[in-house]
C-alpha cells in the first residue's frame, strides 16, 4: 500500500513533495531519500514489464495516430561525458528523452477539426538511442520500444494508421522501418515555423515584407502549393542559407506536406498532443528547477510516469500484488 502511494505521488511530484504529500494524507513518514529509492526501484520494475510483456492489442478506432518526438532532460555531467551539445563550449546538458504517443482522433471541435479521443493517449518514453547503423541487423532501442507500444495499441491492425512528427530524419527512420505503410505528416504548425524562419533570416526580424512574404508562403504550404513557395524561394537560394534550408525541407517531405488531401480525409495534422506530451509528461517531472538526473534515475521515473498517465499503473500493481 505504501508503496502505491510512492508510485502515485513520484511520479507527480518531487521527492520531497510526496514525501510531504505521503505525510499529509496517510500520517505516514517516508523520507524524501526513501521515496527515491521506492519509486526508482517501482519505476525500474515497469520498466522490465513494459519490455517483456507486449500483448497483441485491438485497436480502439479505424484509424489510429502515433506522434514521435523528442526533449531535453537536464542530466548529471558524468552522463553527457563526450556528447555535443547546444552550450556556447560545444557541451551538453541534456540528453534526450523520446516519447511515442498512439491515440485516436475521431472526436471533432466546434470547427469540425479532429481532435483526440478522450481515453484513448497512452505514452512511452525513455532515453534511448534512435540510430540505426547501414550494417545493423536490429532495429534501434528506441524504434523497438515503439514497435512494443503500437503492437500492444493494435496499430497494425487499424484500418488507417498515421504517423505524425516533426522534420526529424530519426522520426521518419523509424515509421519507414516499422510502419511503410502508414500515412506520414509533418506537423502543420511545425512547417509553418521553418517557412517563418527562412522569412526572418531572408528579409530580416522586423521587416514588414519579410512578414507578408511569410504569410503568403504559410497560406500556400496550407494550400498544398509547394511548388508556388519554392520559387519564391528560388531569388534567395545564392544570398541566404536559411532559404537553402527550407528548399531541402520542402523537397524531401513534399509527400508529408499533403495538407488539402489529409483534411479531405478527415485526418489530424497537428502534432499538439505529442507536443503537450513532451510539455506534461516529460517536462513537469523531470525538467522541475534544479533537478540534474542520471539516465537511470531518469528513465525509471519516465517509466513509471508514463504508466500512470497511461492508465496502467493501477492494473501493474494489481497484477504485481497477485503474484508476490
């Protein structure tokens, strides 16, 4: 029992706050180091859990959505030793965590635009590596957790599958290895800010053309126009870098930038839970002032985490308790 209530509050909490938490509402004292070591321990155990029983789930919609994306965890130095980073020194203080969201998205706002299922997001994250050698046999560690999660959702077995991410070349690796066959779209608000960003860097932050260039481009990326903005972009290729960029972006994900065929169909183009999920399920945990993580440590209150805001943790501890 105390230990479900560790798992509840660390994963919410800090440390020292579900100790406190613990304190306030059961009259029990656990310390702070206690509840680290209880919820590390807890969040390992899923971890092994999530790795070794996979199920073969059903699908809960005809079509069923996977967003990928990736974060920052502030890290311990000891755990960014040889990595580049963004620092001014080239050095790292983050590693990245991967997150992988399935959810369906059959429910529709007031401007008939669909929006997730309530129930329907489960989570998995971890820091993991995404890269894959050309002479590798195997699949990356992150692109297995992946494979477990959308097996365990029934994602192979839905009508349509869509896999949506950012410009991420690790993103787009993975879907082709495990899931060719599903529609892939880059997040519509996440192309509109490379065009953005071509404008500024082209004509400057302040200019008012650079604004009206920019907003002509985004109308036409919606517009399913690409070829209109690449000729915009074609006086700027030899004068500036950014607009060089932003070529390349629109040639190799044209077939991802198919906007007016995706609404047609009736599909989600925006990556908004995969982003609120790198916000609410990464960040408000492990991102809190002043926390410095091990990888291990990391991993295993994502895990845990991840669980509970998945609606699994109950069911794992339920099944724990019946074979202790």
């Amino acid at each position: 029992g105390v230990k479900r209530m560790i798992g509840h509050t660390a994963s919410v909490l800090s440390f020292k706050e579900s100790s406190l938490m613990i304190e306030n509402l059961a009259a029990l004292h656990v310390n702070s180091k206690q509840v680290e070591r209880a919820a590390e321990a807890l969040g390992e155990e899923i971890a092994r859990h999530e790795r070794s029983v996979i199920g073969n789930g059903t699908p809960c919609s005809t079509t069923m959505y996977l967003g990928i994306d990736g974060t920052g965890c502030p890290v311990r130095k000891e755990e960014t030793e040889g990595r580049k980073g963004k620092q001014p020194d080239g050095s790292a203080k983050t590693r990245e965590v991967k997150l992988a969201v399935a959810f369906s998205a059959d429910s529709r706002d007031k401007k008939n635009n669909p929006v997730r299922d309530e129930g329907s997001v489960t989570y998995n994250a971890a820091i993991e590596s995404a890269a894959t050698g050309d002479l590798d046999e195997s699949i990356s560690d992150f692109a297995c957790r992946v494979d477990r999660e959308t097996q365990r959702r029934g994602f192979d077995k839905a009508e349509r599958q869509v896999i949506i991410g950012d410009g991420a070349v690790w993103i787009w690796n993975i879907a082709d290895e495990l899931l060719p066959d599903a529609v892939q779209i880059i997040d519509l608000y996440h192309a509109k800010g490379t065009i953005s960003k071509a404008a500024r860097e082209i004509f400057g932050i302040d200019s008012d053309l650079g604004k009206q260039w920019g907003k002509e481009c985004r109308d036409e990326l919606e517009a399913g126009r690409i070829d209109s903005i690449l000729n915009k972009l074609k006086p700027f290729l030899g004068k500036c870098d950014e607009a060089h960029s932003c070529r390349n972006y629109l040639l190799k994900n044209k077939e991802r930038l198919r906007y007016p065929l995706f609404r047609k169909l009736g599909l989600c183009t925006s990556s908004g839970i995969v982003e609120s999920g790198c916000k609410h399920v990464i960040g408000a945990r492990v991102k809190q002032s002043g926390m410095h993580w091990t990888v291990r440590g990391a991993n295993a209150i994502i895990a845990l985490r991840c669980h509970k805001l998945s609606g699994r943790f109950d069911d794992f501890m339920a099944e724990r308790r019946k074979s202790a």
